[in-house]
C-alpha cells in the first residue's frame, strides 16, 4: 500500500476541532494496494473524511469522541465501488 495521505485540523473551541483528511487526489492519484501473490486482487482506492472532534475528561479518563464523514470510492480490474458512511465513536483512556 502507497500514496498520499493528508490531515489538517482546524481548532474551533478549546475542546473541539474540525478535522479534514485525504487518501489520494481525486481524479489524479490514488492509494495503490498492490498484492504481489494475487495481482487480481490489486485496487485503486480514495478516501475523503471530515469530522468534528471533541477531547474532554471524564470521572478521571480522558475522552475523545468523534462524528463525521467518510467518502471512499475504490476501482478494480473487476468493479468500481463508492461507500459513504456517517459515523460516531467514542474512546476512553488514562
């Protein structure tokens, strides 16, 4: 697997950031998954993700929790694929 990847965060409060990410350039350069011992499962595939993202403590733990969305079109031999999904996560720490 190689290719670009880019993120950049864009502080709004003191606990919460935008959050913008890229896996490949649309229309020019995707993220290559090559496979040396089945080639025919080798694909192109671009990721775009923007969400927002909020850190925060709570009874003592650390807390990060994360709403956005995620755009990934993937193109094959065999298919072109896009997916789009909304999502929300949330993860506890020391």
């Amino acid at each position: 697997t190689y290719g670009l990847l880019f993120e950049e965060e864009f502080k709004l409060t003191e606990r919460t950031m935008l959050v913008a990410g890229q896996e490949g350039i649309p229309g020019l350069l995707p993220v290559y998954h090559n496979e040396h011992n089945a080639r025919e499962h080798n694909f192109k595939r671009w990721t775009d993700v923007i969400m927002l993202r909020t850190q925060s403590t709570y009874l003592g733990w650390s807390t990060v929790t994360e709403m956005g969305f995620e755009y990934q079109r993937k193109e094959s031999k065999a298919s072109k694929v896009s997916n789009r999904t909304f999502f929300a996560e949330m993860v506890f720490g020391f």
